[in-house]
C-alpha cells in the first residue's frame, strides 16, 4: 500500500520558515529605521550646538572688532589725550557721558567705559565718576597686561564692578603711553544674541575664584560655579533638577512635567586661559522628540501593514498551491492503482507463470503461478 506523505506537514512547515524570515526581517528593518531616527535626531542636537557655537564666536569677534574701533576713534577724534596728561577728568567726563550714553542705547548690556593711568590706577569711570584713583593693576590681569604689552587686549574678566567682556586698549599721546581705555560688555549679551538665532534660552555661570571681587548674588551654585543670570521660575525648576557636583556634561537631558530639555555647555576661558565662566543654553526638545517618535510609528505600522500583506498574500497562495498540489496528486496516485489492478489483471490472465523478485525474495506472482506451486501467497 502506498504511504501518502503529509502534504499539510510540509505547507506548515513552508510558512513557519517563511513567518519566521519575516520576523528576522522585520527585526532587522524595525532597527535600521530606529538607528536612522536616533542618528537624525543626534545630527540635530549637534547641528543645533554648532550653532550655538559659531554664533558665540561671531558674536565675540564681531564686538572685539567693532569696540577696539569705538575706542580708537574716541581717543584718536577727541580731546582726551591732552586731558589725560593734564589730569583734566571733568572735560575728559563732559566729552565721554554722552557718547557713553548713546553706546548704552545701542547696547544696554555696555556696563563700564574706563580710562586707567599708565601706573595701572583708575583715572575715571565714566560709568561711575565718583569712583577713581585705586589700583586696579592689584586686581585684575589684564590691566597688568596692558601695562606691560601696551597692546589691544580683550577678554573675560570680573572687576571691582561688574562682570565683563572687555576691549582695552592702549593710549599714545605723542608717541608717549599714556594709559588706556576700555569698555566692559555683560556676558550675558552674547547669550542674549544667540538666543535671537536659535531660540534658546542661555544662563551663566562664573566661577567662584572669579567672583571675589564682584558678584550678582545667587543661590545656585554647580560645581563651585554660581549663576549669574535671571531666570524665570521653569528655567530655576531645570537648573535645581541638576545635582550639586553637576560637571557640565553636554547633552544632559532633564525631564520636567512630561517636557524635555537638552542642556548644551560652552566653556569661557579668561584672559589668562583659566575656567573663567560656563554657557547653558537650555534646548526645549520636547516637539523634537514626540515629532521623532510620531515617524517612527508612522514607519513601523507602515512596514508592518506591508509585510502583514505580503505574507497573507504568500500564505494565499501556499493554499492554493497545497490545494492543486493535492489534486494533482490523488489523480496520479488513482492513475497508479488503476495501472496497477490493470496489470494484475492482464498477468492473471496469461497462461504462463510470472514472478516478480529481487535476488532471492519474491514479491509478487500471477495465478499461473499459484495453481502450479500450490503456495496460497508469496
């Protein structure tokens, strides 16, 4: 008796092989797409902070440049070289203030406007005229440096009264030193600017070996780094979910009433090459993340809706093809047992003996044979 293999084994068989390449494919897919959006979104961040970056440095060069040029035209324009030598601070006052004034309108983070003797004392303020007369070379570097190179100098640094970017430069009155003049510009204006080209939020924070001279005063303090900026009660709740010994990691992420928030660090070096300040500008990626995870659905329930179509359709016609394979099947298996009784029939009938063996055993034989061994079988 023939043995019908199971054709319902083997159409199984086929379409756990073909379910379990879909889940290899599907595996491999689901982690090219998420790999894609994690790199699209890390270009982002990156992008955002390069950004940030270049538009601080533009902005510091662009004021060093555009400063050191004032300073030249108002020493170099004015009267107040001759001032200066006859110790005339009242008429060197009357033509600065309303010049420093209107800087003041152009710039409102302009602080200070200084001229210092060559002896490194404060010879006016014009930002604060009472004050003058104290060395300030005892204090602060680059007044110490300009004493001795006598060159353009500019650079970070915390004075007597204010915190300051400043452009100093030299005085020559005939060839002869005879001082210096400076403006000091508050950091925060070049966070201010950033913040017009990407929209982000930036904070200071100044080093406390820095701040001994001068200080806005602030309860937040980050690894011996102490805020000088004001923020608003959102901006405090971020910076207060940082720990005490916060290192200023770039890319730190803070999760505040299901919002996100990429904090991205600039180190500022003072003049004297040393950790002078840190810029936080405070990312609200939040969109950027739900816009991130919206595309990644989008392209999951995509690949799944297709590969879900594909493999019905393979399994569709697996069917089919089992189906007809089926018929095809039973027409040739009936085919063989009528070829069979047909020949068993045509053997019984002749009237010579027919065997049919392999070596020594036999399988089958005619009636012939029967009547004339007297076996009942073979």
């Amino acid at each position: 008796m023939e043995q019908r293999p199971n054709t319902r084994s083997l159409k199984l068989d086929i379409i756990k092989s073909i379910i379990f390449i879909f889940i290899g494919l599907l595996a491999m897919i689901i982690f090219i797409v998420f790999y894609v959006q994690n790199k699209s979104f890390e270009d982002y961040i990156v992008q955002s902070h390069s950004v940030i970056d270049k538009s601080i440095k533009h902005t510091v060069k662009y004021n060093k440049h555009h400063y050191s040029f004032l300073l030249k035209r108002l020493s170099d324009t004015t009267n107040i070289k001759q001032h200066i030598v006859d110790n005339n601070r009242d008429e060197i006052y009357k033509i600065l203030k309303p010049k420093f004034d209107l800087l003041q309108k152009e710039n409102k983070y302009l602080r200070t406007l200084t001229i210092i003797k060559p002896d490194g004392k404060s010879f006016l303020r014009v930002h604060t005229k009472e004050k003058f007369g104290d060395n300030l070379s005892a204090v602060r570097p680059m007044v110490r440096e300009i004493i001795k190179s006598k060159k353009l100098i500019s650079g970070y640094e915390t004075g007597k009264h204010a915190v300051a970017y400043r452009v100093i430069a030299p005085i020559f009155y005939k060839k002869r030193y005879i001082g210096s003049i400076g403006v000091g510009i508050n950091p925060n204006y070049f966070m201010e600017k950033v913040g017009e080209i990407v929209d982000e939020k930036g904070v200071l924070f100044i080093n406390q070996e820095n701040l001994k001279l001068y200080s806005n005063g602030s309860d937040i303090i980050l690894k011996n780094y102490k805020l000088q900026t004001k923020l608003n009660k959102n901006e405090l709740d971020i910076l207060k979910h940082l720990e005490k010994d916060y290192n200023f990691k770039d890319d730190t992420i803070v999760k505040i009433d299901n919002k996100s928030y990429n904090l991205h660090t600039i180190n500022i070096k003072g003049f004297d090459k040393s950790n002078y300040a840190k810029y936080i500008f405070i990312h609200d990626i939040t969109n950027s993340i739900t816009k991130q995870n919206i595309i990644k659905i989008f392209f999951l329930a995509t690949i799944l809706f297709f590969m879900g179509t594909i493999l019905i359709l393979i399994i569709f016609f697996i069917n089919r093809f089992s189906k007809k394979a089926d018929i095809f099947y039973n027409k040739a298996i009936d085919k063989i047992k009528f070829n069979k009784k047909y020949l068993k029939a045509v053997e019984d009938n002749s009237s010579n003996i027919i065997v049919s063996s392999l070596a020594k055993k036999l399988f089958s034989a005619n009636e012939r044979f029967f009547e004339f061994s007297g076996f009942d079988s073979v």
